[in-house]
C-alpha cells in the first residue's frame, strides 16, 4: 500500500524537522506534502467503510498545505512550532504503528480493559479472537486505531509545540494519556455493545453495506462515537491551553496566519 511506503517517510521527515538548520525548511515541506498523500491514499477504504469525516479532510487539506509551504518558505514561527508539534506526534506514534510487537502489545492491553468495562457493565460476550469480542453472532476488532494512541500522540504533540517547564510537561501528561486512554476504552464498549445488541437497527441505512446490522455500527461508530470523541478532544484542548498558556497565544498566533495566507492565495491580501 502507498500509505506504508510514505508513513515512514513522512516520519523521517518530521524528525529531520525537529533539528534546526537550512534543510529544516525543505524536510518540512516534504514532511507535509508525505502526510497528505497518506491522507488521500486512505479515501478508497474510508468511502468503502462509510466514513466520511476524513476524506472531508483529505480535500480540505490541499489549501492547507499551499499555505503552509508558503509560510515554511519564510521561515514562519508559528508554522515551524506547528511543524514540531506533528513530529514530536510522529515519534511516539512510530513506535506502536511500524513495530508489530508494540502495537500487538498496546491492542492486547486495550482488549483487556475493554473487556473489563463490558464486565463492569454486565455486558455477556465471547472472545472470538485474541483482538475481537463477539455477541449475538456479531464481532467487534480492536485494532490500533482502536487504542487512542493516535489522539494520545496529537495532544502530546500539541503540548510540546511551545516550550514549557518540567512542571507543565509532567501535569499535561497526567491530563493528556490516562484521561483519553480510560475514555477509549468506555467509547469501544460502547460501539461493542450498540453494534452487537443493533440499537441502531431502526436509524436509516447511510453505510451502503451488505453486511447484517452494519447499519448500527455505522451510527454507534462512525457517527456518534466519532462526535462525541471530537466534542471531547475540543475540551480536552481547552484544558491544555489553560495549562499552558502560551498555547493559547500560539493558537491565536497561528490561526491569523494562516487567514492571512489564504486571503494572500486568493488575491485579497497584502
């Protein structure tokens, strides 16, 4: 698959970023230009699986990108420190994502706690695989996707895009991994037991499968799941942003670059 190929490589680049020099510029750019092509290579399977939140993004990321070659170009701070943020994001998902061991590790740990929550919820399921809890006949995969470590990894990226203290490091790791990691967990069992006991059954059909009784894993995962996880990591910013303060500066700092960029690229700005 493409995505194989230009994870690592994007990866690399990222790292190679996080340096400061005259390639830091130029690694960059091609960090980013790596990472979207990731983005549009996962289209076909997001389309085939009902999900459409991210090839939105995946188009939605093309006039980022210009803007953001363009500032990179001139050296912008606030697109270097954005930069870093996605790199230090990078380096603690490599681990998990391109070492199998690591990542069968972190999966058998999230099945674990999952199923513990189903045992505190007094949810009956069979383990049909090592990785996939079954009921009604139905069966539910833990997949990486599935343990929160990419959100773990963007929030802890956010974190470090400004410098901050030992003190701010070590509270916004309290903040930041055990409360998205338990919060995952309740989310799976959630989609576990909406999918298998097809609460959903009675909403409209919108995922286009064949498959019995997708239809409520469609809306108790791609729909509700997905919102209440994105209300969630709005919060969760917030908290960090009161935490560190100089995030907000840099969120605001930021934001008005890139408006300014995007109105230079349309021909409405200085």
């Amino acid at each position: 698959m493409m995505a194989d190929f230009f994870i690592p490589l994007s990866c690399v680049f990222f790292l190679f970023s996080l340096f400061s020099g005259r390639h830091r510029r130029y690694t960059a750019i091609l960090a980013w230009i790596t990472i979207i092509i990731v983005l549009f290579s996962g289209i076909p399977q997001w389309l085939e699986e009902s999900n459409i939140l991210y090839p939105v993004m995946a188009v939605l990321s093309l006039p980022f990108l210009a803007a953001t070659v363009r500032m990179l170009l001139r050296d912008e701070p606030s697109v270097l420190h954005l930069t870093r943020a996605a790199g230090v994001a990078f380096l603690i998902y490599a681990p998990f994502g391109f070492f199998p061991p690591a990542g069968d590790a972190l999966i058998s740990l999230v099945v674990t706690h999952t199923g513990m929550i189903l045992d505190l919820l007094g949810f009956s399921y069979y383990q049909v695989f090592w990785n996939t809890f079954g009921h009604n006949s139905l069966r539910v995969e833990i997949i990486l996707a599935c343990t929160g470590i990419q959100a773990i990894a963007i929030m802890l990226g956010v974190a470090a895009a400004v410098p901050t203290t030992i003190r701010q490091k070590s509270l916004s790791l309290l903040l930041i991994v055990p409360t998205i990691y338990i919060l995952n967990l309740f989310r799976n069992a959630g989609v576990i037991i909406a999918y298998t006991d097809q609460w959903f059954a009675a909403l409209p059909d919108l995922s286009g499968s064949p498959e019995f009784g997708f239809s409520s894993f469609f809306w108790a995962h791609n729909v509700i799941a997905e919102g209440v996880a994105l209300i969630f990591l709005i919060g969760l910013a917030y908290s960090l942003f009161c935490l560190i303060p100089d995030l907000g500066d840099f969120a605001t700092t930021l934001t008005g670059d890139y408006q300014d960029e995007i109105k230079k690229m349309c021909g409405r700005g200085r």
